[in-house]
C-alpha cells in the first residue's frame, strides 16, 4: 500500500484503503467483520469533510492521526514477518521490530501525504460474502467507484488475534499487495546479498499505476 507514483483513479482506490482502515477502531468492539467494514464505511464519508485545508497547513498532525488510527487497526508485525517471508526466522529480533516499524512509517508518510488529494464517488461493501475456511480469518469486500465511474475492487483479509479483528492484508482490483511487498523485499535481499540492514535501512516499495490499473490475480 506505499505507492509514490499513483496518480488519477488508481490513487483514489488505494486511499479509500487507508480512509476506512482508519475509521476502523470506532467499531473495534464488534465481533463481525463485515459489520466492521460496513460500519466504518458509514463513517468515512465525513473524514476529512471541512479539514482539508486545516490539514494541508498541519502535515505532522494529519501523519499522528493516520498513525494513531492504524495501531488499533492493523497487524503491522504480522504483516511484516510475511512481507519478508523466508527471511523472517534468520532475521534478529531486533531486525524484525525495526522492519516492522520501517513499514509502518512509510505507509503513514505516504498515505498522510495522499488524503488531501482523494476522491470518489461512492464506496460500498459487498454483501453475501463467501464463508471462510478458518474462524480466526476473514475476508471482507467493497468496491471503490471513482468519478469517472470505473470500478475498483478491493478485499481486506483479516486476522482475528486475542479477541481482536486486524487486517493483515489488502488486494486491490486483483493485486495482492502483500505477496507484492513480500516479492519486493526477496529481490532486494538478493541484491543487497541478504544485508538485512540495508536492505530495511531503504525500503521504499513501489508498484505501477499501470499495473494496479489492469489489475491482475496474484
């Protein structure tokens, strides 16, 4: 979810992520995730309504609030033990906290940096949704509909952890941006010969427009 380069349609469908993962804690006592996501969806909409430009001259408060919703609401260790994958179990203890905390900064910067500029014309989450293998793991739908009318299919994986519903993952028109993520730091570990902390000291994921824009099915 950390795109320096998405613009136009495909920007608006990644910040809808970051906009209703941060209304998130307001429902965190409901025990359904779907009642989650819809519930923080009815909240969404008033956001940002009436603070863009309070926000757009108080950059560092905007990044405290993004950050302040995310901790209640994402696994952030979780998804960073997955990004790196294989490399996990040979990395330090400290490598892994410091990976963790890396992700989750460059996530706020980027998606801080981005709400001023979001828009859409109506987001929803999809009934009926497809029963799920495991009890402690959910998958949630929605949809983001752009201005222009384009369509752009979003899934949020869940993860239920001591009582607690957290999002671990998001797919976004057909891209896993996690296994995406998890690809990128394999190939960075490769080229830095598995310098840990090189490769953590810069860590900047990117993936193209393009890409999301055609979606896929990885």
């Amino acid at each position: 979810m950390m795109f320096t380069s998405v613009t136009g349609r495909i920007q608006a469908a990644l910040l809808s992520v970051l906009l209703l993962l941060s209304s998130l804690p307001v429902m965190a006592q409901s025990n359904d995730p779907e009642q989650i996501i819809r519930s923080s969806v009815n909240q969404l909409m008033g956001q940002l309504d009436g603070r863009k430009d309070y926000y757009a001259s108080h950059p560092n408060e905007l990044k405290q609030v993004v950050e302040n919703s995310l901790a209640n609401v994402a696994d952030f260790r979780y998804i960073g033990a997955s990004v790196m994958g294989r490399y996990f179990s040979n990395a330090t203890p400290q490598q892994r906290s410091r990976f963790a905390d890396v992700f989750r900064q460059t996530l706020i910067d980027t998606y801080a940096n981005g709400l001023l500029t979001f828009d859409y014309r109506e987001l929803r989450v999809l009934g009926n949704q497809q029963a799920d293998r495991y009890e402690d793991q959910a998958n949630v739908g929605m949809e983001v509909v752009a201005t222009d009318g384009k369509v752009f299919p979003i899934s949020y994986t869940m993860r239920l952890s001591n009582g607690e519903w957290k999002v671990v993952n998001v797919i976004v028109n057909g891209i896993n941006l996690g296994l995406t993520f998890r690809n990128q730091f394999d190939q960075a570990m490769r080229q830095k010969n598995r310098n840990y902390d090189a490769v953590i000291s810069g860590w900047s994921p990117d993936l193209d427009a393009d890409d999301l824009e055609r979606g896929g099915n990885s």
